[in-house]
C-alpha cells in the first residue's frame, strides 16, 4: 500500500458519482492556523491520508503517524488499515498537540515500514495579538 495523499483538513465528504465511483471532498484543507487563544494551547488538527492498494497487494497493515517537534516525538498514532487491492480508501489521524509556543509540528506518515510522507503543521499567533 501506499500514501497517495496527506493534508490537514477542516471537513471531509463523500459522494457518489457514476461508474460507480466515488468522490471525496476536502474543504478547509490548511497547513497552518492561528492559535484559538494564546500560548501554551492545546490544539487538535485533523489529518487526513488518502491510502492506495495495489490489485496483487495484501490489503492490511498498520497506519502510523509520528508528531515531532525539533525533531523529539510528541504524539503517536497508529492504527488498523485495510484497503481493498486495488482500491483507495482514506483515515483521519487525530492528535492533542501542545504548544508552549507557537512554531511547527511535523507529522510524519508511513504504512507498516515503508516510506514516510511529511506534513508540517505550524501554530501562528492569534488573530489581532
């Protein structure tokens, strides 16, 4: 399997579309935001990661995201995937991210061992301050 995708997102849909097919909708997709308030904040960004499996492919494995932030981990998430070979089908990684000051958190994305996918995500000041 492999990641075709990953991006922090406000809201996802799905549709279906002739073939059949189905379509998915990302809105409010984003890499950084302002703190709701000021710093330390806790925040908890949705992390969506679109998975393709090859026709020949198994079809399970793991999903891990590793949250670091200059490089030490802050969070981890790992969970179940299964994916019908030949497929796509998507996960949402949530994660409580604290931040005693604003910066940048990586989240780095892998399925079972393979390569990593990267996606920062940096916390700016609130809005006005």
């Amino acid at each position: 399997m492999s990641i075709v995708a990953a991006v922090f997102i406000e809201n996802i849909e799905l549709r279906p579309a002739p073939g059949p097919s189905t379509r998915i909708d990302l809105t409010g997709v984003h890499f950084s935001m302002a703190a709701p308030s000021p710093a330390p904040v806790t925040v908890e960004p949705h992390l969506v990661v679109l998975v393709h499996c090859p026709a020949d492919a198994k079809g399970t494995g793991a999903l891990e995201t590793v949250f670091t932030r200059d490089g030490e981990q802050i969070a981890r998430n790992v969970q179940p995937l299964e994916v019908e070979p030949g497929k796509f089908a998507y996960r949402l990684v949530r994660a409580e991210l604290a931040f005693d000051t604003y910066g940048t958190v990586e989240a780095a994305v892998r399925v079972d061992l393979g390569p990593t996918t990267n996606v920062p995500y940096t916390l700016l000041p609130p809005a006005g301050g």
